[in-house]
C-alpha cells in the first residue's frame, strides 16, 4: 500500500511538472482598442490557425498562445474600417502590451 501512494505522488510530481514546463512555453498579448465599441471582432492569427480575442471593456486578450509571427485583424463596427496589424517574434514565456489601436473611420 506504501508503494502504492508513493507511486502516485510520483505520478503527479512528473505531470505537474510537465504542465509547469509547457506554460513558460506559452505567451500572450493584449491591445486596447479606441474607441472602445468600434469593434466586433478582433482576430489573432498564426499561420492557417485564427483565434478569436476576448474582450473585456475594449480590451482585448489571448492567453497560452505559441510563440512566433502573429497577426491581429479587426472586424470594426461602421463608420469605422477593418484594420490587419503584425506581430513579429513573440518569445515564449512572454505578456506582451501592444497599446492601442485607433481605428480609422
């Protein structure tokens, strides 16, 4: 029975050491948007894989995301225009601020 448990601290050692890994692998960005309600959807996208962003009072987030080249694309509300901005080498373990975007009417 003492092996048993021993066993399984083990067990859970080695896996949540794994998890610990593959989230300092992981990065995340974040921007503003101005105004606030100008837009519907804000998109980040890596390659053929997009995501939607989560918004929270204009500002918009992602979380665990690879590391690389990304790009975000902004669906705006009218008047405003869609917009497409890059991302270049996002490191791993990193939380990125980009700012604000204004949108452009």
């Amino acid at each position: 029975m003492r092996n048993a448990m021993v066993q399984l601290c083990l067990v859970i050692i080695g896996i949540s050491s794994i998890h610990a890994v593959k989230l300092l692998q992981t990065s995340s960005f974040h921007v503003r948007m101005y105004p606030a309600d100008g837009a519907d959807r804000v998109w980040a996208i890596q390659g053929k894989d997009s995501t939607e962003m989560i918004n929270v009072n204009g500002e918009y987030f992602i979380r665990s995301i690879n590391p690389g080249h990304w790009q975000v694309s902004v669906e705006a509300n009218e008047p405003f225009r869609n917009a497409r901005f890059d991302i270049n080498d996002i490191k791993p373990g990193t939380d990125i601020d980009l700012g604000e975007i204004r949108l452009q009417k």
